[in-house]
C-alpha cells in the first residue's frame, strides 16, 4: 500500500485477508486476523507490509 490504510480497510498479510483496526505506534497498525488454528488475534504491523485485495475477490 502506498499510504497508511484506514480503520476498518480489508488488505492480505502474508497468507491471510485481515482487518485494521487503527493505528499504532510509528509506521504500524493494528490488524484483526484469524489464524490456521481458528483464534482470532490482534497483532501491530508495519502498514507498509499489508498489500491491497485483488479485484473480484468474491
């Protein structure tokens, strides 16, 4: 992503479509995921890591 994304924007981290949830300390943001155990978990990312959905992705 080219700018830091906005609360409640959808993106792909690594393997996974996650949520964001706000910002964190410097260039990081909050995301909402769910792993390949079925926990949902909250992590700090660097936004610059999050990459754009495709189109059509439903």
């Amino acid at each position: 992503m080219k700018c830091q994304p906005l609360r409640g924007t959808f993106a792909r981290y690594r393997n996974r479509i996650v949520e964001v949830l706000g910002k964190a300390r410097r260039q990081r943001v909050m995301i909402r995921s769910i792993h390949d155990d079925g926990i949902e978990r909250r992590t700090a990312v660097k936004w610059i890591n999050l990459l754009p959905l495709e189109n059509g992705l439903f």
